[in-house]
C-alpha cells in the first residue's frame, strides 16, 4: 500500500462534540488496533452500537470525531478504501510497510469479535452455552513475560481467559516462526497467564507452513486443540476470503 496522497491534521480549531457509549466503544477499540479502514469503522460503529447504524450516517460521524480532535485521518491513493482513521492522541506513521497488515488485523477483530460463540471457533468448543452469545472484547497483546512474543492482539472471552491472535500474511523464516511458536505455547501452559488457546488468521500458503511448524515443534501433542490456523486472506488479494476454512494441523 503506498504513502498517503492526502494527510489532514487534527491540530487547529477543535468543534465540540458529544462523545456518545458507542463513540467510547469504538474509540477505545482504535486504540488498541491503532488503525483502521472506514469500512472497518463502519463495522466497528454496528458491532458496539444497540442500533444499526448506516455507512452514510458513520461517515458523518467520523468527520465530526475528526473536527473535534478525537481522530486522525489520511486518504490513501488507491483502493476502494481511500481514508484510514487512528486515534488523535496516538498518531499512526501512515508511511509504514506494516500499513496493510494493521488495516487487515483491525478488519478481523472486528470479525472475530462479532463472530461471539459460534463453535467454528475452537476456543468456543466445551463451554458453557450461557457464554455463547455473550460480547467479547480485543485488545493489545500483553504478556506477562516482557520476554514473549507480542501478538497481533487478544481476544478475551466471558470466563476472562484469552486467545492469542496472530494475522500472518507472508512466511516468517524458519527458525523465527518456531521462536515465536514456542514463545505463544509457553504463555498457554503457564498458570500465570490468561492466554489459553492461540488463532493465526493466514493466507492459505502461510497458514500450512505454520500449522506444519507447530507441530514439528511438538507443540501440537502438548497442547491439544489449543491452537487454530485459518484459511481468511486470500493469497493473491490479501483480502478476506468469504468460505474460511480451518487447516488441519498435522498429526
């Protein structure tokens, strides 16, 4: 994704505005996810609001959050979504190679997050069915150990245990995936940590060699069914795929 063509500051003259339960929802969810698409904010804005809300209605929305000094903004130079939101106390350095995976990791949590208890999911499997409808919440990666590997960002379901999640785009080098493997099956044994299951949402190349690297390390026969890869990003695109599908992790 190349450098902004339009960059409009949120310094100057600030207009008032009401921040509203939804606003705050969703404010402090950009906080965590640093950066997001406006589709992806329009999909955030229904997840935490009662009501729906419509594209056009958000779009408002946002400008007003941008005048009054709540967000950033960039517009981009090309694709479909041209204007990219962070939070203003928090500037995003929009010309960063990660770019496209931040918008791509902000995109699935909202998805996960919508997704609540459904059993496709396998950190949703063998819990109480009171839980499955239940809201869940994201957030940044904080692991106990300062040492561990930092994920893309957690998913904490009702029982106040929590799910790794790693957005894995392109191959890592061998001996660094099976760093940060061993680094995320650490954190799911200790007894001091929340994380209790781990998800990589991949493209369908990466998501085989990571299935395939979890096993070989052993991790798979230590703990399993508490890890997950799926197929979500289409290889070429790099955009979501509609029939995710999970990759069996060798036995």
């Amino acid at each position: 994704m190349r450098s902004p063509a339009v960059h409009r500051s949120v310094t100057g003259k600030r207009r008032v505005v009401a921040i509203t339960e939804r606003d705050a929802a969703v404010l402090k969810w950009l906080a965590d996810v640093q950066i997001a698409s406006t589709d992806t904010m329009h999909n955030a804005y229904t997840y935490f609001g009662l009501t729906p809300i419509t594209k056009k209605r958000c779009s408002a929305r946002l400008v007003e959050l941008v005048a009054g000094g709540y967000l950033g903004v960039a517009g981009l130079r090309r694709g479909n979504n041209r204007r990219v939101y962070w939070p203003a106390h928090e500037p995003y350095p929009i010309a960063r190679r990660d770019l496209a995976h931040d918008l791509i990791v902000a995109d699935m949590s909202v998805m996960l997050l919508k997704a609540r208890g459904e059993e496709f999911l396998h950190y949703n499997r063998n819990r109480p069915a009171a839980m499955t409808a239940e809201p869940r919440q994201w957030t940044r990666d904080a692991p106990i150990d300062k040492q561990s590997h930092l994920g893309d960002g957690m998913i904490w379901l009702p029982d106040d245990t929590s799910v790794i999640v790693e957005i894995e785009l392109t191959n890592k080098s061998p001996q660094k995936l099976a760093k940060v493997l061993d680094s995320h099956a650490s954190r799911i044994a200790s007894s001091d940590e929340a994380a209790t299951h781990i998800l990589y949402l991949t493209t369908h190349r990466v998501g085989q060699v990571v299935a395939a690297t979890w096993a070989k390390q052993g991790h798979a026969a230590d703990h399993p069914d508490r890890m997950q890869v799926i197929h979500v990003i289409d290889d070429t695109t790099l955009g979501p795929i509609d029939n995710a599908r999970t990759i069996p992790i060798p036995t």
